[in-house]
C-alpha cells in the first residue's frame, strides 16, 4: 500500500577501500582430497558398480541355492571358462562378429551415401526422411521372414537385417547433426574459400560429429540385436 | 588513448588519385523469405580506400548485414555491382575474413591456435610452419598467448571474439569484414575491445568495413561512416569521424556529431510527429 509519504533511500557516506593483497587472504585454492579426486575417474565408479552388482548376484544366488534356475557367478564363470577353453564359443564368437561387422559396414556405407545425397539437395532430403520414417521404426526381426525368403537361411540374410537395424539409425543422425551446424560456422568455412567435399570434410563432419557418434553409438547396438536371433540358429539348426 | 590518422586535417585525401580498394555501386541486395522477397538495401553505393576504418550505420533492418554479406560473397546483388580490387565478387573467398557476431564462429574442436590457423591451412595460403609462426604473433598481439592451447567453450565472449579477430587478420586479408562483433559483449568489455581494435589498427594499418547499430561506436571505431536509412537500405549521408576515439567522447564535438547522426536516422520520425502536432494545431 501507498502511504502518504514515499518511502526515501537512506543516504550514506561514501567510501574507498585499497584493496587487500590477495596473499592474506589465505586459502585460494586447494588440492581435492584423494576420495574426491578418486570418484572423478569413471572407470572407477563404474567398476564400483560392477563389483556391487556381482556381489548381489553371488549372495542372492547362494541364498537361493539352486544352480539351475540362479546359478552363483562363481559357476557361471566356471561354464563361460569351460566352453571358451575346451568349447566352441570363440569359434562361433568369431563367425558372430564376422557377420555382424560385415552388416555394420555395408550399413555405413550406404547411410554415408543417402545421407551425402540428402545433404546437397532438397528433394535429396525429402528422400531420406520419408524412408526413414517408412522403415526405421520396422524392427529388424521382422524382417527377418522376408529375408530368408529373399536369401535362404544364411549369412546374407543375416547380413541384410543387420544393415536394415543399422542404416537408418546413423542416416537419421547424420543428417540431423548436419542439420544443426550452425549458419555462423557454415559461412565462416565457405569464406576461407572451403567448398564441396572439403567443406563436408573439414567443417560440417567435425561439427556434426557428436550426433554422428551417437548414430554409431544406436546403430552399433541395433546391429547386436539381430545377433542374438543367430547365436541361437547352430542349436536349432 | 589518441589515434594517429593516416591522414590529418593538413592533409585531404585525393580520392581521385587514390582508387578504390573496394567499390560498391548502386547495389540492391533481396533475400528470400518463406513467404516474401525482401528488398535489404536498395542501390547503394560507396567506396572503401585502402587503411579506411568504414562504418556501415544503421537502424535495425537496414540492411548493413546484408550489405555485408553481399561484399563477403555470401548474397549475389539483384542489381548494380560489387569489385574489390577492380574484380567482381562473386563468391566467398579468403581475401576477405569475416568477423562475426555470434560466439560459435570458432570452431569448438579446435584449439585457440588451431582456430587461427585453420584457415591458413584450409586456404592453402601458408605452409604448417609459417601458418603457426603467423597464429603465434597474432595470438601475441591479441593478448591470448596464455590461452592458446585452449578450447573455445573455457573462453569468455571477448576471449572468443579476440580469436575470431586473431583468425581474421592473420590471414592478412585485403578487408576485414566486422558484422557487429562487439555486440553481444557486455559494456565493458565492449569498450576495451574497441580500445584494442584500434591500437591493432595503429599497428597494422589493415582495411575494415565495420557494421554497427551503435552511434557511438561507429564514430569512435570508424574513421568513416556510411548512415542507412531503414528499410530498405539507401544512403543517407558519408562522413568523417577519423578525429574521434575514446579520449574525445566527453567533447562537444563528439556530441555535435552524435546528435547529427541521430537526427539523420530519426529524422522521419520527428517529421512524422511534426505534421501530427501541426495537424492537430490546425484541427
């Protein structure tokens, strides 16, 4: 509420201070302590983890004490050691990864040319994000029906899933991430006369590349998913 | 701080036994939006001689920017033409550096030094050795030596703009593009970075277009100024300010030019309300 007469500010005295030598005032700064410095480093926090996660899993599975439906991690690293050793897990670890690093390529690739052809025209673009709204939420597993039609049972089908999971992920980033190069950094490469393939080398792959990471990141483990359909095809072979 | 002048009152310059560095000539420069096509300046004309600090000035939508642009090569002119030393711009190139205003003209991957030197190399205008020698002094003249292993995102925003202006003059262009580069600092640092501008000016004697809303950085930076009218663009006056810097803001002379330039710009307006108040003197 208004009173009758306005409230004034309190007039004070000026003053001036010297200021005081940065040297008295002690503490400035400090070195972190070995706990603080320790829990920086995240391969120790997530060792931490692991460890804790490991320990649940022996004590609940002793508690339990059936080895068939819980077996304790002791025994389960027993079996991982048995069948790396004496078994045929490395073996087919290997054709697996042969397989899915054969589909993860390929789908590289061709992400690298939709997406180079996006970039440099309108309708380019268009292309791209219709399809990629057409198939990228399509699972890769259901595909996989139509592919063995398509290829027979085999590493090519097995192949064409796994570009299928990866390719639309890493153009759907790419793209994006090219997308939001900001107008500032695209004139300032044009005007140190940059253009064509160098100006896509040099400006817009470095500053996109977070996004471009993260669509290697979704695409790489969208490749894993298809795999574990065939680590279970030799049993049913 | 006072500006040593290339030349002094003693002294006119002779425009006609000078040529031009730069010749801008009846240009009118549309750009595109979603619905319009919008007429930024409209046949404007002017002249940048070598070692002139050029200030385009005015009002927002005036179309300093694009004039700008037009002279970076990044926005072709519907009409009349552009030359820097008697060739046709037609394209961006790095004989003319561009200073933006936004911070994120530095490149974030990239270090200071890196930032510098990256258009050295990318132009292919230095080799590696003679590129970092040419970053390591300009980084020394801009005050960042500490600070030239470091990425842009630890830098403050004067920081940044020092290293966009390092990156620009390294390259030893024929004219310096400024596009409001103090504009998003803080009053203070806006100042010294002014302060700094010139003394590099001093040192180096380089060519710049400079744009700016402000009035009185245009008369402190430049040493010549083009006023704009709003919308679109045209010219409404050239004048001389190289007798002006900082150490001259508090003399009348300074104000006397401040105010001229303000009634130029505003002028409309006060026109606008004149026949107001006279039409409702007579109504």
């Amino acid at each position: 509420m208004a009173s009758a007469s306005p409230i004034t500010p309190l007039v004070r005295p000026e003053f001036e201070h010297a200021t005081v030598e940065a040297g008295q005032i002690g503490e400035v700064e400090r070195p972190l302590s070995t706990w603080e410095r320790l829990t920086n480093i995240e391969w120790v926090r997530k060792a931490a983890i692991l460890i804790t996660l490991a320990v649940i899993w022996e004590a609940y599975a002793r508690y339990v004490g059936n080895e068939l439906t819980f077996p304790t991690l002791v025994q389960t690293m027993q079996a991982l050691w048995d069948s790396t050793v004496s078994g045929p897990l490395l073996e087919r670890t290997f054709t697996s990864l042969k397989v899915l690093l054969t589909g993860y390529a390929l789908g590289l690739f061709i992400a690298a040319v939709f997406t180079t052809i996006a970039v440099s025209t309108r309708i380019g673009t268009d292309l791209l994000s219709t399809l990629t709204a057409m198939f990228n939420p399509l699972p890769a597993i259901a595909l996989l029906p139509l592919a063995l039609l398509w290829f027979g049972l085999g590493t090519p089908s097995l192949v064409f899933v796994i570009v299928h999971s990866v390719l639309w992920a890493v153009a759907l980033n790419t793209h994006t991430g090219f997308l939001a190069v900001s107008e500032t950094q695209r004139m300032a490469g044009m005007n140190y006369g940059l253009r064509g393939v160098r100006y896509v080398l040099k400006i817009l792959i470095p500053a996109a590349f977070p996004s471009i990471l993260a669509g290697l990141k979704i695409g790489w483990a969208f490749a894993w998913r298809p795999r574990l359909v065939h680590l279970r095809e030799p049993q049913s072979a | 701080m006072t500006v040593a002048q290339p030349v002094d009152g003693l002294l006119k310059p002779d425009t006609s036994a000078h040529s031009p560095l730069l010749s801008v000539k009846d240009v009118t420069l549309q750009y595109k939006t979603r619905e319009h096509i919008v007429t930024a300046t409209f046949r404007v004309s002017f002249d940048v001689f070598q070692a002139d600090r050029f200030v385009l000035l005015g009002p927002s939508g005036c179309g300093k920017s694009s004039l700008l642009k037009g002279v970076a090569g990044f926005m072709a002119p519907v009409e009349g033409s552009m030359q820097l030393n008697g060739q046709t711009i037609d394209r961006p190139g790095p004989d003319r550096m561009m200073v933006f205003q936004e911070f994120d003209q530095l490149m974030p991957w990239k270090t200071v030094q890196q930032n510098v030197m990256f258009p050295m190399l990318a132009s292919g205008r230095c080799t590696r050795k003679e590129a970092q020698e040419r970053a390591l002094r300009f980084i020394d003249k801009v005050n960042l030596t500490k600070f030239r292993d470091v990425y842009p995102h630890m830098l403050s925003g004067g920081m940044k703009q020092r290293v966009a202006i390092a990156r620009a003059m390294a390259m030893e262009p024929d004219i310096l593009l400024m596009d409001e580069p103090f504009a998003a600092l803080d009053a203070l640092t806006r100042r010294k970075m002014q302060e700094e501008l010139l003394q590099l000016w001093e040192d180096t004697r380089f060519t710049m277009l400079f744009v700016t809303h402000s009035i009185e950085e245009a008369i402190i930076v430049g040493s010549r100024i083009l006023v704009l009218s709003p919308h679109p663009g045209r010219v409404k006056a050239e004048l001389n300010a190289h007798q002006f810097s900082h150490a001259e803001q508090g003399r009348p002379e300074f104000g006397a030019l401040t105010q001229r330039i303000h009634n130029m710009l505003f002028a409309e307006r006060i026109e606008e309300e004149a026949l107001a108040k006279a039409g409702a003197a007579h109504g």
